[in-house]
C-alpha cells in the first residue's frame, strides 16, 4: 500500500517558506519521497500503517495551507501513467522503494 501526500502551503512571507521547507523535510525524514513538486509518496504495510503517518501528519501539520493524503494498493499505484514533455523529465525509480512481503 502507499500513501501519498499532496500539499499546497502558503510561500510568500520569508516565515511561510520555513513552515513550508520544514514539513517538506519532516516528509523526507519519516521515509517519504517527492513524485513532484508538493507531492510525497510512501510505502506502508497496510491500512492501518497509513492510519498512523496520516495522524503524524495531522500532528505536525503546519498552521496555513491544505494537505490531502491518499491511500492507494501497489496495484492502483503501478497504474500510473508517467506523460512527459521532453526526455530531460526522467524519472528515476530506485531499488530503494521496492518492499518484501
């Protein structure tokens, strides 16, 4: 299962920009990736892993902004469709993401 985090956080006072690098790292630390700008993305074990970084994120939110998570199957996350405008926007998938079960 994963869980993806999209957020939209206010940027335009020197302050908001911190709250803003603050949660992007606070993503980073707990083992999300970035998929694009604002949008994280995280491998969990199952729903009620997701239920718990859903809740860490509720508890560290910032105070402005929206944040919108999503829980998806491996199965639905493989049906992305990757549509690109030129061949510099490559995505690189790491063997770091792939999970045992």
């Amino acid at each position: 299962m994963r869980l993806i985090v999209f957020f939209d956080l206010p940027t335009q006072t020197k302050e908001e920009r911190k709250r803003y690098s603050s949660f992007r790292k606070y993503l980073l630390k707990h083992g999300f990736t970035m998929l694009q700008y604002s949008v994280y993305v995280r491998i969990t074990r199952n729903y009620d892993d997701c239920e718990k970084y859903i809740s860490m994120i509720e508890n560290n939110k910032p105070p402005q902004g929206d944040i919108r998570c999503l829980r998806v199957t491996e199965k639905q996350y493989e049906g992305i469709e990757l549509i690109i405008g030129s061949n510099e926007g490559k995505e690189d998938f790491s063997d770091e993401e792939l999970i045992e079960i």
